[in-house]
C-alpha cells in the first residue's frame, strides 16, 4: 500500500520511517535538503512541493491509500480541505482548531467526500483525549478531567531552562492566547501562564504547570462540568515568558526602531529559533498526568494516566517526536487497513470509544516502550 505524508519536519520524518515498515512512503515537503537528508539513510521517496498550493496536494496524494498531514499549524486547515477534496482518508497532527463551528464545517465536508479524518492525532492533543474518550465511555457519568503536560530538556540550561521541538511562532502563540476550560459546565476563559502551581512528579522533581488553551476539540465532545488542561514546564519559566508578554516582546503590531519598523514577536520568534533550539542528540523527555474522575455503579471513581518518556538513543529520536509520531503511525496503520472508518472529523476521543481500537493503540506503544501507567481508585461510595 501507498502512504504520503505531507511535511518532513522533526515529527514527520519519525513517521515517514515507522510508516516505511509495512508501506511505499512518499514524503512531501517544499524543503528539498530535508528530503534528501531522509533519503539518503532510507528508501523514501522525496517531492518537493508547495503544500500550500490545493493543486499540488491534489497531484501528490491522487494514487496514495492514506494521507498523514504533518504541516505546520497555520497551514493544517488548508491541507484538510484540499485532501478531503481529493476524496483521501488522513490522519493528523496538525489540526488543533478548538472552534466549534470551524470543526462542524470541516466535518460536513469530510463526510461528504466519504472520508475519515483523525485529527490531532500526536500526544497532546491526542493519545490524551483517546484515553479521556475511553474512559468517559467507561463511566456513567464524567465530573472533572485534568491533564497535565509538558516536553522538556533533561538538562536545565540557564535562563529559560526550556527548548522548543516546534515552531516558536506556534510557542508564543500559546503564551498569547487565553486558557478555556469549563467550570461548572460552562467554558470560561483565563490568561494564558496564569494560575501556576507546583506539582511533583517522583522521578523528575517539582515541575510547574499553568493555563494554556489547550483542551482543543474535549471542550464540546466531552461532557464533563469541570475540565482543564495545564502546560508543565520547569519552575520559573512562566514568570519570565510572563514579564517578556507585558514587556511587549510579544506584540504583532509593528514598532518604529531607528527608522525600521518592526513586529515584536517576529524579533522574539527569531531569537528564540535559535536560542531555545533543541539541538541535534539533545536529550529530552515527555510528562503527562491525566486524572478523570466520575460515577459508576454509584461509586465516584477516579482514573489516573501516567506517562514518562526520554529520548530514545538507539534511534536517536526525541521523545517529543515519538510520543506524537507512533501514535499517528500506529493510527494510520488502522485507517488505512480498513480497522477504523468513520467518515467525518474524527477527533482521538472518538477512538477512545471504541475499546477495541483502544487497547490496540496502547498495546502498539507499550511495543516501542511508551507506556500509560493506569491507576483506578473507588473515592466515595
């Protein structure tokens, strides 16, 4: 079978290998020294392409089985539509519009195509709204769900003692935009790094977590009164991306300096580009919490997820990239098998529904050494 995964970035290329197992990969990216840094240590096949063209999608995915978009987020929405278009089923990573109204437009037009989309399909957002839709679909009734999450350098490097794995433009947005959760079942907003509080994790130490808008498709498929979802960094970086938003090193409206008008955040995107870079054999590691709690049986219960994971050094492969990477794979695998078909958007919670497909991600992981560890404790009777 055909596979074309549009994008060769850190994530990308990881799946453009674990896909090349048991399919012809053909790789897309308008980046002609990153396809053939691919290609000279594998037999994938590079295009290069401009993805933001629909007419060059079109011709790149026409004789492929399944499509897997990994594009940067600005361009994801675009490149959904143009596959879906094209009438192929794809799997996601990109996409993480937490936009009721972008979703119900995207879905229609999926479903009326006949294809089944899965978005969002990484780490987070994705293996962690697969086991919040698992477990809502375990209980009678879901009340709270927290997750928690965070990839970081093993080494603390002074002063952010932090290292980005994807676009700074996408890190400051996140700094920018404003936290929604739900609060006695309503969604209410709060300032994005607000409400730090520090939480140990035994085998890391004391990290902190704060808001960000990160819950994405769960505010309205999951109907649960209380959910959030908390970024989880090293103690101290919130505080200072915090004073560089105020100080203004974030703004998008441009600023005069010495005759040369300029945007704040595209200065602070290029200096952090290469300062917060993750550089080639850096170790890394992913930290995740999730913790739902709900009724069953008339016992409250509470289920929590845990999950630790570092850079691999035989592959040498960052955790950030295997942690989204393998899931995708593992679900594209699915998709294009004929295991999983459900035409429309399919956020990962809809997979988590579905037990059997469950199980079968979580076994595939647990092969490559990613692990949830699950706990269930009875808290009221």
């Amino acid at each position: 079978m055909k596979a074309v995964v549009l994008g060769c970035g850190l994530v990308g290329s990881v799946i453009a290998k674990e896909l090349a197992k048991d399919f012809e990969v053909t790789v897309v990216d308008a980046n002609k020294k990153r396809l053939d840094e691919l290609a000279s240590e594998t037999n994938i096949k590079g295009v290069v392409a401009d993805l933001s063209k629909p007419e060059e999608i079109k011709k790149v995915v026409t004789d492929q089985e399944i499509v897997i978009g990994a594009v940067p987020w600005s361009m994801a929405e675009a490149v959904l539509r143009s596959v879906f278009k094209a009438k192929k089923n794809i799997v996601d990573i990109s996409w993480e519009s937490s936009e009721r109204e972008d979703f119900l437009a995207l879905d229609k037009l999926a479903k009326e195509n006949g294809v089944t989309a899965v978005i969002n399909m990484g780490v987070s957002p994705g293996m962690s709204n697969l086991i919040v839709g698992y477990v809502d679909s375990l209980l009678d009734k879901t009340e709270k769900v927290l997750i928690l999450v965070g990839s970081l350098p093993e080494k603390r490097e002074w002063p952010y003692e932090y290292k980005i794995t994807w676009s700074p433009e996408g890190l400051i947005d996140e700094y920018l935009t404003p936290a929604r959760f739900k609060e006695c079942g309503k969604i209410v907003e709060k300032p994005a790094l607000s409400d730090v509080e520090l939480i140990d994790f035994p085998e890391i130490g004391t990290l902190e977590a704060f808001n960000t808008d990160t819950l994405c498709s769960l505010l309205y498929t999951i109907n649960a009164p209380y959910m959030k979802e908390k970024s989880l960094r090293y103690p101290g970086h919130a505080e200072k991306m915090h004073m560089l938003r105020e100080t203004g090193f974030f703004n998008k409206e441009p600023i005069e300096v010495n005759g040369v008008k300029v945007r704040p955040f595209d200065l602070t995107a290029k200096l952090f580009s290469s300062k917060l870079k993750l550089k080639e054999g850096e170790r890394d590691l992913t930290v995740m919490r999730i913790i739902i709690e709900g009724k069953k049986d008339q016992k409250k219960l509470r289920y929590t997820y845990n999950l630790l994971d570092y850079y691999d050094e035989e592959t040498k492969t960052t955790s950030i990239a295997r942690t989204t990477a393998y899931p995708c794979a593992i679900v594209a695998r699915l998709v294009a098998w004929g295991e999983y078909r459900n035409p429309g958007v399919n956020p990962p919670e809809y997979l988590g529904r579905d037990h059997k497909i469950f199980k079968k991600i979580i076994g595939e992981l647990k092969k490559k050494n990613i692990v949830f560890k699950e706990k269930i404790e009875v808290i009221e009777e």
